[in-house]
C-alpha cells in the first residue's frame, strides 16, 4: 500500500471497510459499535459523523488477521515470525 486512502479503498472494495455517516456519540456508541464489529470479524469501521469531534474516526483497521495481511500486501501473518 502507498499511503491509508489506498488501502481503505481496498478495504472498501473488498467489503471490509463499513463506512457509517450518522451521528454518534463519541464515547458510548462508537465503543459500542468497534465492539460488535471485532467481536462479529466484521469490517473495519470508518465513522464520519462523531459528535463532539471534529475528525472522523477509523476503528478495527487491524482488528482481524485478513486485515493486517492486506496491510503486509497479502503476506500471511506467519512470515512476521
């Protein structure tokens, strides 16, 4: 991956990046919903509209191992030994 747009477009792509607009606490309902999604082996989540906060938030980017291999361009995470 060149830079994190590259590689959350892959994501995207690949159904592995949710992104989420509406508002939403930043505290209890972002947690909430990071929780759900890794315990599920769900995407990564891109949250954009987060009261209180004037960025967006990325959560679970490396919350499954098909995620961090992507990230090591389709190494398996065995090859980091």
């Amino acid at each position: 991956m060149h830079d994190l747009r590259t590689f959350l477009r892959r994501l995207e792509r690949s159904g592995d990046l949710l992104r989420i607009e509406a508002g939403l606490d930043s505290v209890l309902e972002t947690t909430s919903l990071c929780r759900r999604s890794l315990q599920e082996e769900g995407p990564a989540l891109l949250l954009s509209n987060i009261r209180d906060a004037s960025h967006a938030m990325l959560g679970n980017l490396f919350g499954h191992q098909r995620r961090i291999e992507a990230a090591l361009k389709d190494r398996p995470i065995a090859s980091l030994r």
